[in-house]
C-alpha cells in the first residue's frame, strides 16, 4: 500500500462505492450510443416529415429528448449514495449470501413509501407478499445469528453483536434506497426522463460526490487506518487505488465489479423493457441463491474458506428463508395467485 511497509487487508467500502458511481456513468455511453444509432436509422425517414412540420407523437406532443444534464437527479443520488454505502458496510460482517437475501427487504419499504408518498393503494395479495417476504428476512437473519454458535463455523466469522449491527445497517441501506426508487418513479412517469439517462446521471453526479465530498471527508476523519493524518483515518482511499495498482488480482476484481454495475442496469432495464417488470424481479431473486452457491462452491471446492461460506445445521433454515422469500415475491407479482385474498383484475404495479 502507500501508507505501509507490509501487506495488508484492502478494506475499502467508500471506495467501493467510488466504483459502483463510476460503472453507473458508464450507462451515459450506452446512451448516447444508442441515442446516435436511432437517430442515424430514422434521419432519412424523418427528413421528408421535416418539411410537413414537427414531429409529433401518438399524444400530439412533439418528440424531443430531454436535456441530457438533469439537477434534480442529485436527489436519488445522495439516497444511492447513502444506501450502498451503509449496506457495502453492513456486508463487512455478514455473509455474502446473507447481505444477497436481505437485500429483498427493499419491496417491503417500497410498497409503504408508495402508499404514503405516491398515494398508491395495494391490493391485499401484494400485503400478504410484504408480510411473508418479511417472514423470510426473519429466517434469513435467525440462521446468520444461530451459525455463530457452530464452532466448525466459516473463518469468516463475526461475533454475534457485529452479526447483527451487520444486518441493521443492510435494512438500513435498504429503507434508503426504497425512498430512492420512489423517487426515481416519480421523475420517470411525471418528467419522463429515459431510464438509462436517469443511471448515468446518477453516476456522474455519484463519482462528484465521492471526490470532493465524502472520500476527504472519511480520510481526515480519526480512524485504524494509518495515513499521512497524525490520528490516523477511517479510510485511506490513497492506499486503497494504490492496493489496486499494485495488485492485478485486486485491480481484475474492480474492474470486472465496475462492469457488472454498468450491464446490470443495461440488461435490467432490456428485460424490463422486452419482458415485464416481474420478469426481472424473478432473475433478482434467483441471483440470491446464486450467490449463496458461489460462496458455498469456494468454501468446499476450492477450499478458500475464509471468502467461502460453510454448510452448518443451521443453513437449512436460510435455505428456508430463501424459499419463503421467492413465494413472497412470487405472490406480490401476481406469478402465484391466491383468490382469498382478493381481486387480481387490477393493473400490476410497475416498480415495487
């Protein structure tokens, strides 16, 4: 690193997010790109319209696309911001695969943000999902807790008080980003800002933050991390790009996390756009389990057990918690259909 002689952990969470910002401004480029092929594929068919009047569409209004520097998207940045941060921080003293399934909490804070912000009414069967779903982060969390009591438990491990303040901070992150998202619903349906341009503002406004703001900020506050500060820093982001550099390992690993951030947004929001809505949510949740066999395959088959994560008696219950959360999701999406509990003959919620 920069600040020390020998080697050393890379514990970095802010700068993490530096990157998160980073992959999301990529999502301009895409933009623009896209932007310039529409434009080059109708140019000739639009020209001869040109000279009849303006172009307009199925409404009567004229077609134009929003200027591309939007202020107000400084909003659901700050609350992007403040989200990742806290559940990227939460992540340091829980499992991946626990950080992964709790990250479905965020369709609870949706719908009562919706309901209380967009005045939007929730059928009882969408009720029923929230509940259940929140019956399924009960598990979840019950097996991260209860898997410290196995002696035969993952390296990784953390004591039962860091478990916890772990998965306060995840709900936490979530609550933040649910008021993101309803705020994000807003400017797309009211201001019909274009998806893809609302992610890459976000990001550019993101990666301006961090710099000015929030990385000088975690660097003189007092902290473990030895610096060039007499107290020493809560984070040194100057060692940690340094880390990277002189780490290929480390550096391949941030560089392949900034591009799964731009294509999770790109081919996300394609589904949402070919398919539907539920069809993404579903992919979400099957990344969920996912995660959790990834860990469990590094912990038994390549045997890197402090990034693994072990089988222990107490895994059946997170296995689960999963399951109850996909018959949450399942359910609030209308995929399961329960007549008891009402009508399904209403429009779908868009974004949950």
């Amino acid at each position: 690193g920069y600040e020390w002689t020998n080697e050393h952990t890379f514990t970095a969470p802010w700068f993490q997010t530096l990157v998160m910002f980073v992959g999301e401004a990529f999502a301009l480029i895409w933009l623009v790109y896209t932007n310039h092929r529409e434009d080059q594929k109708s140019r000739d068919e639009i020209q001869p319209l040109l000279e009849t009047g303006p172009i307009t569409n199925d409404d009567g209004f004229v077609r134009e696309r929003p200027k591309l520097f939007q202020t107000i998207l400084l909003l659901p940045t700050i609350c992007d911001l403040a989200g990742t941060t806290l559940g990227g921080i939460g992540l340091l003293y829980i499992h991946a695969s626990v950080w992964q399934m709790l990250r479905g909490s965020i369709i609870i804070f949706t719908g009562v943000f919706s309901v209380i912000f967009l005045k939007r009414k929730l059928e009882p069967f969408r009720w029923a999902g929230m509940f259940i779903t929140m019956l399924g982060l009960v598990l979840v969390g019950l097996a991260s807790v209860l898997a410290l009591k196995d002696e035969k438990s993952s390296a990784n491990s953390h004591s039962k008080g860091e478990t916890v303040l772990g998965i306060c901070l995840v709900l936490a992150g979530q609550i933040v980003s649910a008021i993101q998202m309803v705020v994000e619903e807003t400017y797309l349906k009211q201001r019909r800002l274009p998806p893809m341009q609302v992610v890459g503002m976000e990001g550019v406004f993101g990666v301006i933050l961090m710099l000015v703001v929030v990385l000088p900020l975690v660097y003189v506050i007092p902290g473990s991390q030895r610096s060039s500060m007499k107290h020493g820093s809560y984070e040194n982001d100057v060692d940690a790009m340094v880390m990277v550099g002189n780490n290929y390992k480390l550096a391949l690993l941030i560089a392949l996390y900034c591009c799964s951030i731009t294509f999770y947004n790109v081919c996300g929001l394609s589904v949402t756009k070919s398919l539907s809505a539920v069809h993404r949510t579903l992919i979400d949740a099957s990344r969920t389990v996912l995660v959790w066999g990834v860990d469990l395959f590094i912990y038994y088959a390549l045997h890197l057990k402090q990034y693994g994560e072990q089988w222990t008696h107490y895994s059946f219950v997170q296995l689960a918690g999963f399951a109850v959360l996909l018959v949450g999701t399942l359910l609030y999406n209308r995929i399961i259909k329960i007549r008891a509990l009402g009508s399904y003959d209403m429009p779908a919620v868009t974004k949950a």
